[in-house]
C-alpha cells in the first residue's frame, strides 16, 4: 500500500522518521542505479561519520573526592579546599551515506557523480553535519565530478549549492528541489522545482561528456522506500501533524488526501 501522497509524503520530514527514510532512499538509489548503468560505469554507497552533541537527557551528577590515608593515618596529600561539579556532556555518533558514480578504467577508478539526499543535519545552522556537508560541497564544485543535491525537507536552512535568491527568481514557490550541478557547465545549475501535490520528478544523472544521461524516477525511488519501511503501521496519520507544519491550504489538502 502507498503512501497516502501523490509525492513526497510530509509526514516523513519528522525528525524521528527521516534518518530511516533516508537510509532506505541511498539504498534504493544504488539498487535502481547499478541495473541501470552501462560500461563502465557503477553504483556504490559511501558514508559521513562523525560526532555531534546530543540532546539526551543526563542526570546532574555530583563527586565527592577524598584525601587517601597513609599507613598509620596521616594524610598522603593535603584535600584541595574547593571541590569541582562534574558536568557531562553527552554526544552521539551519527553517520550520513550517500551514492556515487563511479567509472573504471586503465588508470583506475574515477568518481563521476555525488547524489546526495540533504538531511536535517545538513539543514541546521551549527550542526557539524552541515559544517562537513558543506565543505564537501565545495570540494565536488571544484572538482571534476558532477554533484546531485535532493532535497525532500521543507524546513531548516538552503543548503543546496544554487544560490537561494536565484533559484526563487527562477523558479518561484516550491516545497522540495533536485539541484544538478554539471562540471561541464560550470555556472549552470539544473533545478527541478516540486510542490507538495506534485510527484517527485524524473530526473537526468550526468555521467561523462559524451555518454547519456542516466534517468531515476524518483517517485518510483520513494515509493519503494516507502514499502520497504515501516511507515504504514507507524504512522498514525490521523492523530500526528507533519513537522514542519503545512501551510492552511496544504494541511486542507492532506486532510482531504487522508480522507480518500
């Protein structure tokens, strides 16, 4: 059973169901890519890791510390007057993947094209996942590599490569966007716009200058994510409000979707 939206399903931007969501989208993308690439050309899944400071609750912990007694009582050193509180700071790992491709040939491989699906981390202004996301950003802009940003969150922070200002000039209003940044075309950016009633867009994956583009239908990518997930018993769509919240003429609209 499908979800109950003709596209993106808004109620998957929560933060507590996007990361799975995400992980099942790299994974359907590497499958649908790997049957679907010519010689030499292939599909693999890489990985950001790193450390981030979490939100979970910690108990307020204090120590006591305590001189040590010698043989014979006396005091090995004397007690510091002044004992510190012990503050912890917890944090959590948190890991990112990501898929490209890549060609083989006499000299080796040769990456071709990032995708990237953007996370909420990738959206939010302090997080180190943006600070890494970003600087990779940059890397594969300057690089002759192709870059493939797909963003499916409305809410948090531009982060895609296309300066924010030209791309609302260009394209007007929008909920969810695919930036395809060519290494060829180096000032060019090729935006698919999409609305929230709208499915998500069929759309090109460069390879190298001379080969045909590749497609991916990306509602074909969600829809399977969507099956494979665990979304249709978790969700309880009637008594939940997508975060962030729609706008009153959306949040009538998915009413009535949610009706039929």
């Amino acid at each position: 059973m499908p979800s109950p939206f003709p596209g993106m399903d808004p109620y998957l931007e929560r933060p507590t169901l996007f990361p799975g969501l995400h992980g099942r989208l790299i994974a359907v993308v590497s499958e649908t890519l790997q049957e679907r690439l010519p010689p030499p050309y292939f599909a693999e899944m890489g990985e950001r890791v790193w450390v981030e400071v979490s939100q979970r609750f910690i108990e307020p912990d204090a120590s006591v510390f305590r001189g040590v007694s010698e043989p014979g009582g006396s005091i090995a050193a004397a007690p510091v007057r002044s004992q510190p509180i012990i503050v912890t700071v917890p944090h959590d790992e948190r890991r990112e993947t990501f898929v490209e491709i890549r060609a083989s040939g006499d000299d080796g491989e040769r990456l071709v094209t990032a995708i990237e699906f953007l996370s909420p981390s990738n959206k939010t202004p302090g997080e180190r996942g943006r600070e890494l996301y970003l600087r990779k950003q940059r890397e594969l802009i300057d690089s002759p590599a192709h870059l493939v940003e797909i963003d499916l969150l409305r809410g948090g922070m531009h982060t895609t490569a296309v300066p924010l200002d030209l791309l609302r000039a260009r394209v007007g209003a929008f909920d969810y966007h695919v930036s395809v940044h060519r290494f060829d075309r180096f000032e060019d950016f090729l935006i698919y716009p999409i609305r929230l009633d709208e499915r998500l867009p069929e759309i090109g994956l460069p390879l190298l200058p001379g080969d045909e583009d590749v497609a991916l239908d990306l509602q074909a990518v969600f829809d399977r994510a969507y099956d494979i997930g665990p979304y249709r018993r978790r969700i309880r769509y009637a008594e939940t409000t997508p975060i962030p919240p729609l706008r009153p003429e959306q949040a009538e609209w998915a009413l009535q979707r949610l009706k039929g």
